[in-house]
C-alpha cells in the first residue's frame, strides 16, 4: 500500500507540472487558435537560464531571471515571427512554431553541449518519510507551488479586466475587436504568460530525482501536450484535469511495470499517448473541450 501511496503522491506531483505546461498551451490557442510547438523550447530557455545563473546571483533571484527570459522569448516570438507572418491559416501558422522550436532547441542544445546542469534548488536531495512512505521534498514543492500557480491564473482569468478580454477573444475575436478589445496585446500577454509557466515547470521537471537540466529535458515536457489535447485545447479546467491524469497514468504504469512485462518494455514512456487516444476516441474534443456543430 505504501508503494501505491507513493506513486499516487509522486503522480500528482507530476501531474501538477505537467497542467502548468499544458494550461501554456491553452492560454496561447485560447488567444490565437494556434498549437504552439515551440513550447517545449520555451521550457528549455527558462530552465537553461536558471541553471546557468543560479551559482552567480542566486537561486531564486536565478529563477526569476528564467522566468522572466522564458516570458520575453514567448513575447519576441508572436511580435518578430507570428504578428508579422501574415497568415490567416492557423494550421500554417502551428507549423512556424515548428521552425521557431527546431531553431531555439538547436542552439539551446549547442549550448548545453552533453552537461547535466544542476539548478542550485534549496530542496537538493531532501526526503519527507511519514507513515512509511517516502517522498522527495522537491516533488511536495511542485505540487504546492503549481497548485498555487494554476489558482492565481483561474482566479485571474475568471475576475480580472486581462481574463475577461481573453475569454472575449476566445469566444469571437472579431466581435472582440469591435467592443475596444486589443487582440494583439492579449496574444502577447498570453505567449509570455505561458513562457513563464514554463519556466517554473522546467524547474520541476530537472530537480531532484532527476538529475538536472540536460538536452533531452524539452522531449520531457512534451509529455504534457497530450495532457492539453485530451483535456480540451480550449480549456483551462482541461488543462489542469489532463496534466493530473496523465501524471498519475505515468507514475503508476512506471512503477507496476514489472507487472505489465506482457505489454513491452518502457510502456510508461507511451502510456500517456496510449490514454489520449482512447479518450479522443471517445470525445475527440477532448474531456472538456468545445464540440464543434455544425448544420449540415
């Protein structure tokens, strides 16, 4: 029982960071109706900029300065690529995202070369044992703060002057427009939004058990897109439902895989893919995504 309860602790922990990259994908379709593939990079930029600094200025001073760059590069890439491509197609404009990730994750890798950065974390290598189960502190930290995080952003996306133009743009952009309703400032705000969720979730996703910050850490964060997509691309409650069950589905299918041997090695690394077909299956919108009518 003691390994269940761990794993379930372990998989909300994680699930957690994942809703945080996850709600980054919403918050950007909600805005633009585009995919943004160059999430993961995002992520890579943030993380890559607190490992490096954090032994100069500090941890947390170290984290911020990752948000914040994570943030301005989401920002840099609607205005300098996205705003001036021009194109109404949004599925064009979800394959220019591709680019703009293959290009930031290149360089990003360059520079990481084949190191493992620590990101100087005050959580280290802690252990939290109550009742017989153990459970890393870094892993009550990821849940706590994402919690935290994902709350300030409901609460502000449902009361705040910001999240009420960004649900009128979501609802009809062009109506938007006509009421006085800035649609580029929203775009904006909401790619260095997500950019800066990012940051915090690449934090999470290389301290400890992992070892840090290496050039495969963005292949890791895109284990959260299925979370975005079976949850519902156009929402927020989506977002955080998807990245809690594709957290758990991980962590319990990794940790029973001995039992699973019949399904083939490694079936945790696939096993969220495999649940986010069977529920678009089921709702191809998503648990809560918007279902499309249309009179025919």
């Amino acid at each position: 029982m003691s390994t269940f309860i761990e794993l379930v602790i372990n998989g909300l922990s994680m699930g957690a960071v994942y809703a945080l990259i996850a709600l980054g994908f919403v918050i950007i379709f909600k805005a633009t109706e585009v995919v943004n593939f160059a999430h993961a990079s995002l992520l890579l930029v943030g993380g890559f900029i607190t490992a490096k600094l954090h032994e100069h200025i500090g941890f947390w001073l170290a984290l911020g300065a990752g948000i914040a760059g994570a943030a301005l590069i989401g920002a840099l890439v609607e205005v300098l690529v996205l705003r001036r491509a021009r194109v109404e197609n949004h599925a064009v404009l979800a394959i220019v995202t591709i680019g703009v990730d293959i290009v930031l994750t290149t360089e990003l890798t360059r520079q990481i070369g084949t190191e493992v950065l620590s990101m100087g974390d005050p959580w280290k290598n802690q252990i939290v044992s109550f009742g017989g189960v153990s459970i890393a502190q870094t892993r009550i930290a990821a849940l706590f703060v994402a919690a935290l995080l994902i709350a300030v952003f409901l609460i502000a996306f449902r009361y705040t002057s910001w999240g009420v133009a960004m649900r009128a743009a979501a609802e009809d952009g062009e109506t938007a427009a006509l009421m006085g309703i800035r649609l580029t400032r929203v775009s904006l705000t909401a790619w260095a939004i997500a950019g800066g969720l990012a940051a915090v979730a690449a934090l999470f996703l290389t301290v400890f058990p992992t070892p840090g910050l290496d050039r495969s850490t963005s292949f890791a964060a895109m284990k959260a897109f299925p979370a975005a997509i079976l949850g519902g691309l156009d929402s927020t409650t989506g977002a955080l439902a998807g990245g809690l069950i594709i957290g758990l589905t991980e962590s319990l299918v990794t940790g029973y895989q001995g039992d699973l041997t019949f399904l083939g090695r490694g079936i945790g690394e696939v096993a969220p893919f495999v649940v986010m077909i069977a529920i678009l299956l089921i709702r191809p919108a998503g648990l809560f995504g918007t279902r499309e009518l249309t009179r025919v």
